[in-house]
C-alpha cells in the first residue's frame, strides 16, 4: 500500500488500521475486472507511487476523498480515529 508522506496519508493509514481491525477493508465477491469470485477490496489502495490513477498510483487527486467515501460505506469515519 503505498500512501503520501503527509497529514492525509496519516489519517488514511490510521483509517485503514480501523478497517482492518473490524475486517472490513476487503470483501469477497466477483471481481470487476475478472467476473471470478474472490477476495475484493471494499476500500481501495493505492499499489504503486506512481501511474496515477489509471495504474492505482500518484499523482490521484481525488483518492483522499474517493477513500475516505469508501471507509464511510464500510462503516469507518473520522471520529474512529484514537484521540
């Protein structure tokens, strides 16, 4: 999982511990690329540092919050976070 090395990575890891801890970060359904079933990603992560967002990497300016929607839709928010 590759993350940027700034206050937004931060909290994305910290909400990827939350998601992991609760067994949410990933699914099992039919892949969108292969139409098999198997294990899937409910919140998506980056897998290279660069590409962009066609080869899951940076530069993604909208990953942030395209992460942040997906933890919500899996039951994980800001307020999550330890204090």
């Amino acid at each position: 999982c590759y993350l940027p090395a700034n206050l937004q990575g931060v909290v994305l890891l910290e909400l990827f511990k939350v998601a992991l801890r609760r067994r949410v970060m990933f699914g099992l359904g039919d892949s969108a690329t292969t139409n098999v079933y198997r294990p899937t990603f409910n919140v998506h992560i980056k897998t290279s540092s660069r590409g962009g967002q066609v080869h899951h990497g940076y530069p993604d300016d909208s990953y942030f919050q395209r992460a942040l929607g997906e933890l919500r839709d899996n039951g994980v928010i800001l307020s999550d976070l330890p204090a």
